[in-house]
C-alpha cells in the first residue's frame, strides 16, 4: 500500500509537470511569435515609408539588415525588383505567394512556411506600397524553437528537482498517512480515532470481532453443556451397572435394572446423533444433494412413524393440506419436520391434540404444527432454539428431550434459507410454521 500512494503521487505529480511545460511551450511560443509579427510589422512600415520617400535606392543603400529578417520587392506583376539576401535575376515571379496576393488585395497579406531559398521554416508580412507594388519583410521562425529549447534544460533541471522533492515528500507523506492504520487496536476498533474514511471498515471489523467472541462463547457454552448432558446418562449407566456387578440386585429387579441401563443408553445415542447432525449442519457439511421433495408427502410419513409415541401419549394427529414440491435436502427436511411434530405430542396434555398443515401459500410453500399442549412462556420463547434449552427440565427429562431439537430445526431452516416463526401461549398450546419462500437453487 505505501508503495502503490508514493507511485501515484509521484506519477501525478509527473504527468502534471508534463502538462505544465506543453502548456508553457505553447505560451512562450505565442508569445514570442507575437512580438516577432509585430516586429515584422513595424519594420516593414518603417522601410515602406523609407521607399516611398528615397524610392528603391534605400533598399540598394541596406546593410545592416539582420541575418534573420529578408526584405524583398515586388512590382505589380510579380517581378522581383529587390530581395536582401538572393539574387533577383535567380528569382521567380512572386505574385503567387499567398501573402503577396493578399496585400495586392487587401493592403497587408500573412504567411507562415518553408521558405524555398533559404531553406528556413518564416514569417512573411507583405505590405501594399502606395505606388501599388509590395514590400515584403519577413523573419526566420528558428528563433522560437531555439527559444523552446533553451527552456527545456531549465524545465529539466527543474522537473527533476520537482521530482527528488515530490518522492521525499511522497515517502514523508505516505508514512503519516500509513501510521495510524499500522497502529489500529484490531481488538478495541471502535477506539481509533483517526480517518473518517475508515469507519465503515473499522465497524465491520468491530462486527467480526462480536460475532468470533459470541461464537467463542457459544463453543464454551456448548461444550460445557454436552459434557454435563453426556455425563448424567453415563453416571445412571454406571451405578446400575456397578450396582449389578456387586450381586446388589435381587433378580427378580434385574430386568427393571436393564430397562433403565437400555433407557439411558439410547438416549446417550439419541443425543450423540443429534450433535453430529448440529456439527454438520453448522460446518454445512451436510453431503446430500437437493431434490423435489413432496412436503405433505413428507409430513405424511413423520405423522406415521410417530403414531406409536402419539398412542402412548394419547394424543390425536391430524393432517390435512396438499402435494407441494419443494427443492432441498430431503433427510434435513424430514428431521426439521420431525423434530417439530415430536415435540407438539411430548410437551402436550393428555387427549391432546396435534394438526400438522402442508401446502401453499402466497409466500411459498409451508408446513404449520400447531397443538393444545402447555405451551411455552412468552420469556422463554426467543430462547427455545438455543442448544440445550428446556423451558421445562424436569418434563424433558421424563420425555428424554435431548434439548437440541429446534436447533436442528433452525440450522436447517438456515441451510434452506427457510424462516421458522413460534406462536404460543402458555397452558393453551403451541405453533409453529416454517415457511420455505422462494425455492433456493
């Protein structure tokens, strides 16, 4: 970064040093070609009059013409009758040169080329005498390009100069304007107080810098849960054994002892498949590639798998709507579904109810749980999806919730960029929707 600023201050600096001296070239080179027209001018009028009163024998009498300047004669048809610096009887008839034919017509006539016979790039001024033939004066132009040059070594001294002196104050520059960004506090963003150009980059590194410290408190939370939630089951599994293992139990009691050792270890499983399936889905890891999927379909076949647990329960399944194709991961799909319609049988009352709907809506497709269960607090309802959270964990505990569910129903709403809205009122029951939008690629 500091070399790429010193290059472009250098670099403008530069191309402004370029454009500085075009443009005084071509000042000074009006300027001079100024003075030399009025130069010319003012010769020619003083000769003109010089002529009018001596006649041709003040031009004969000329000595001290300047090498650079010509002054020549010409009649009316052309003909030269005098010309400073080449032999008249040499020269061809001038009446078509373009500034004698203007001054024969208007008086004065201009011209600027190369002249033929001395070989120079001139000036040429002609002037209509009173005796109808024409005086013309004119001037080499190398003095203005000699001009242009003698100021291009000044210009180069100059430019140089300007150049040693733009890159050390470049190198001087650059590093106060580098400074404060090399000494940014990345860890506190918020409390550098330097360019206001920064600020958009500062608040989002300050952003990052919440998220990475919520994520690592997340971790440590997550990590202290997991172990307490394997620990209980694992410590059930240890005293049964152990206790079994001493002769303790009579054995008649040693099925009761083995129910309750199968009873902790599938729910040991239970929660060891869910946090695989959270770890997937937080690195979106999950391999399965998207296809049609019918919702109500699905719907269908969660309702199904869980009717013994609804018979236990002795609650009633309903389920009403219609086909309704959607493009995603069938197996998440089916654990976000799932997940819900599990937790609308355990956490209801007896008798209860569940109505599952899959279908259509103006805004995509939706599935909708909703039941007549216990509910949850209105405090408690921004936390549910959170891992590990039981709004009651002496019920799930009964109903071997493992408090990961709705996590995997929200990192799977994520990966399908669903949104899962809750409707619920303690004591009256519970809903909740997932509505899928547009269908994702």
């Amino acid at each position: 970064m500091r070399g790429k600023i010193q290059k472009s201050m250098v670099f403008v600096l530069s191309v402004t040093l370029l454009i500085s001296y075009v443009i005084l070239t071509m000042v000074v080179y009006k300027q001079t070609l100024s003075i030399l027209e009025t130069e010319v001018e003012q010769e020619a009028e003083y000769i003109g009059r010089a002529v009018g009163i001596s006649g041709g024998s003040y031009l004969q009498q000329m000595a001290d013409v300047d090498e650079g300047t010509r002054v020549t004669w010409v009649s009316v048809n052309g003909t030269v009758l005098y010309d400073s610096q080449s032999n008249t009887a040499e020269l061809e008839n001038h009446k078509s040169r373009p500034e004698v034919q203007e001054a024969l017509v208007k008086g004065t006539g201009t011209d600027i080329r190369m002249s033929g016979t001395l070989g120079h790039r001139m000036y040429y001024y002609a002037l209509r005498l009173d005796d109808k033939t024409v005086l013309r004066v004119a001037k080499t132009m190398d003095g203005l390009m000699k001009t242009g040059l003698r100021v291009l070594p000044a210009m180069g001294i100059l430019a140089v100069s300007i150049l040693l002196l733009a890159w050390l104050m470049s190198k001087w520059q650059t590093a106060r304007l580098i400074r404060p960004i090399n000494e940014l506090n990345i860890e506190h963003p918020l409390n550098n107080d330097i360019y206001e150009e920064l600020s958009p980059l500062l608040q989002a590194i300050n952003r990052q810098n919440m998220e990475k410290d919520a994520i690592a408190n997340m971790r440590k939370e997550f990590s202290a849960n997991v172990s307490h939630e394997l620990k209980t089951p694992l410590t059930s599994i240890s005293g049964y054994a152990e206790i079994m293992m001493n002769s303790l139990v009579k054995p008649e009691d040693i099925p009761v002892f083995s129910q309750r050792i199968y009873r902790e270890t599938r729910r040991l499983i239970t929660l060891v498949e869910d946090i695989i399936k959270l770890s997937k889905l937080d690195e979106e890891s999950v391999d399965f590639e998207k296809e049609e999927v019918d919702l109500f379909a699905l719907c269908r076949e969660v309702v199904s798998r869980l009717a013994p647990q609804a018979n236990v329960k002795k609650v009633h399944v309903t389920l009403t709507g219609e086909p309704v194709k959607y493009r995603g991961i069938r197996q998440v799909l089916d654990e976000m579904i799932y997940n819900i319609c599990e937790n609308a049988i355990k956490y209801n009352v007896a008798e209860g109810n569940v109505s599952v709907w899959a279908g259509n809506t103006l805004q995509g497709p939706k599935i909708s749980v909703e039941d007549n269960g216990i509910g949850i607090p209105k405090e408690q309802q921004s936390r549910i999806f959170e891992r590990f959270y039981r709004v009651d964990k002496s019920h799930s505990k009964e109903t071997g919730g493992t408090g990961l569910g709705l996590s995997i129903v929200k990192h799977g709403a994520l990966l399908h960029g669903a949104k899962v809205t809750v409707d619920s009122e303690e004591s009256r029951g519970t809903r909740m929707d997932i509505l899928f939008g547009t269908v994702p690629k």
